[in-house]
C-alpha cells in the first residue's frame, strides 16, 4: 500500500474490498486490532478518495469503537496513537467534511475533538505521524466553524498544536545538523549499494506539504480574520514566553500576522 498502489487498485475495486475485509478481522479481534487500524491507515494513505469513500463508514466505525466504549476517559497508548493516525491522515488529506460524511454523526466529532484528538496530539512520536497530526489538526481549526464556539477546546487544540509544530520544527533541526556532521566526517571509505527496490524513506503522504511551518502559519493568519485576537490571546496566555517568542519568530520569518 505505501508503495503507491492506487492506480492498482483503481482497476479492482474488488481488491479493496478484500484488503478491507482482512483489516475488518483482524479489527475485530483485541490481540490483532492494532494491525487491524494499521491496514485502515494504509488504505487511507494510498487511496483516492473515490475508491475510499464507500469504506469509509465501516473503516471508522471498528476503528473507534474501543474509543467509544472509553468514554470520557481515552484508550490507552497502544490503541489511542493508531486510532489518532488514521483520524489524522484522513483529515489531513481529505478534510473535516470526509470525517464527519463517514462518522455519519456531528455530535461524535466534537466528542472526538474534546476527549481525544486535542490530548492526544502531543504524544504523536513518529515525525511522519506528527506531520499529519499537526497538519489534520490546522485544517480542524480552519474548516469546522463549529468548534469555535468551544473556548475551551479551541485553546486546549491551539495551544497543543502549536507545541507540537514547535518541538517537531526543533527535533528537525538537530536531525538536520547530525546529518551535516555526519557528511563532514564522510563514510571512512565505506561504501555499499542500494538495493534496486529499496526507498529513501517511508512514503509521505503529505509530500505536497513542502514548509510544514509556513503552512501552518498562513492557515492560522487565514482563520484568525474571523476571530481576531483569540489565536494571539490564547498563545500569550497558555505558551510559555519563549515558546510563545519562537512562535512570533516564525511568524516574522515568514511575514505572516495573525489577528
């Protein structure tokens, strides 16, 4: 699946249907569910959403139902982080409206946004994964006009995703600098030879999403010329100052105002 497969599939809905019916069993079962939403998230990586939407329905009702039964409370770790990707790579490609056309229920979104999704955000490990959670999260606060009457929510989801842009935006820069390092040193005249179907990497599926910081920032500049001054009012007040000063820093670099 994350081999960029969709054209693949696109000749065989049949196909999907069977990879969604492996994922269903092993759903359906606590010893293999983990693998279970990890198939969902890779369908949701590599299909468009065409081929995606008939699933959806299905796709979100096994993967949430243990976040349901843990109501108020979150699932633990284990399956709270897999169920967090999924919601975030589904957001982050396709929108707020393709969550809330498969969830089938407005009321479970906003239980989502309040009992999960702004808790959950800042303890995404993988860089991969936070890329998508921050940028699944920015489009949360931009399309659903809704949560914006939850002042609450708003600053818990603001305030967390903030943090998170800024500890991620920190880790890359040290991966950034080791990597220098490490070219200075060179490889000691080692050398090896890649192999002809490995990758550089994991596939991204936000690959389109080339300064993750810009994106954010122009987003949040965007929203805030409806509710001027609660973005700023938030950050000063929940942000430590020279977190809240890092913020402001990439705000000038990219000469972005918020409201």
């Amino acid at each position: 699946l994350r081999k960029g497969t969709s054209q693949l599939l696109a000749m065989d809905s049949n196909l999907v249907l069977r990879i969604v019916n492996v994922a269903e069993t092993l759903a359906g079962s606590r010893r293999t569910e983990q693998s279970g939403i990890k198939l969902f998230i890779g369908l949701a990586e590599a299909l468009d959403l065409q081929l995606l939407r008939p699933h959806l329905p299905v796709i979100l009702r096994l993967s949430l139902k243990r976040l349901k039964a843990s109501w108020p409370r979150p699932p633990v770790r284990r399956f709270a982080l897999p169920i967090m990707d999924l919601l975030s790579v589904l957001v982050g490609k396709h929108g707020v409206g393709v969550l809330k056309e498969g969830l089938r229920d407005t009321s479970l979104l906003h239980a989502i946004q309040k009992g999960f999704w702004a808790d959950t955000l800042p303890k995404i490990q993988s860089s991969g994964r936070r890329k998508a959670g921050i940028i699944a999260t920015t489009r949360m606060l931009v399309e659903d006009e809704s949560i914006w009457a939850d002042a609450e929510l708003v600053g818990k989801m603001v305030k967390n995703l903030v943090e998170t842009l800024l500890s991620r935006s920190a880790e890359t820069m040290e991966k950034e600098d080791h990597l220098s390092v490490l070219e200075d040193i060179g490889d000691g005249g080692v050398s090896g030879t890649r192999l002809t179907y490995s990758r550089e990497g994991p596939l991204d599926p936000f690959a389109e999403v080339g300064d993750l910081e810009m994106f954010v920032m122009q987003s949040l500049a965007r929203v805030s010329q409806s509710h001027p001054g609660v973005l700023l009012g938030i950050l000063q007040k929940e942000l430590p100052e020279n977190r809240f000063t890092a913020f402001q820093n990439i705000a000038l670099k990219g000469n972005v105002q918020i409201a």
